[in-house]
C-alpha cells in the first residue's frame, strides 16, 4: 500500500492530461482479477477431477485385487479338492488291490 502512496503524486499529473487513462486501469485490474478468479476455480475443478480420477483407478485396482485373490483362492480350492479325490482314489485302489490279493490267497 505505501507503493501505491508513494507512486500515486507522481501519476497525478500523467491521469489528469489523460483522463482516460484511469478507467483502462481500473478495467485492466478488474479483467486481472476475473481472471485470475477463473484460473483459481479452474485449478480446483481440475484437482477435484485428479482426485476422482485417482479415486476410481484405485477402486478398480482394488477390485481386481479382489476378484484375482478370489480366483487364486477358488483355484487353491480346486487343487486342493483334487488332491483329497487323488488320494481317495488310491486308497479305493490299494483296498481292492488288498482285497484281490487276499481273496487270491484264500480258497473259496
């Protein structure tokens, strides 16, 4: 503010030979500050659009984190069930086998 004292006397004499001078400053001042109140508003609107962006990227990842670990736990599921059917089966196949061979040593 003490600028604006300061320079003011000595644009004085300058504003009075050219009265139209003022009301271009004043204009210019008011354009600057419009639009510097839309380049604010527009960084923010820009910045909340980031962050909505961010926001769905993330919950997309974490959704396909989800559904991978959902699969990887379907399949560990699926390997594991196999596994018990595998050793069921050779337990079925070793009782026959075991019965086969003491059927063959008994006489009937």
């Amino acid at each position: 503010m003490s600028f604006l004292s300061e320079l003011w006397p000595s644009l004085q004499p300058y504003v009075a030979q050219h009265p139209w001078l003022a009301p271009v400053i004043a204009g210019c001042l008011v354009c600057s500050f419009v639009l510097r109140g839309l380049s604010v508003a527009w960084a923010q609107y820009r910045n909340q659009q980031h962050q909505a962006e961010e926001f769905d990227h993330t919950q997309q990842m974490d959704l396909l984190r989800a559904l991978r670990d959902q699969r990887d736990a379907a399949m560990r599921d699926l390997t594991s069930e196999r596994k018990a059917h595998e050793a069921t089966r050779r337990r079925a196949d070793q009782a026959e086998d075991a019965l086969r061979a003491f059927q063959a040593r008994t006489p009937s």
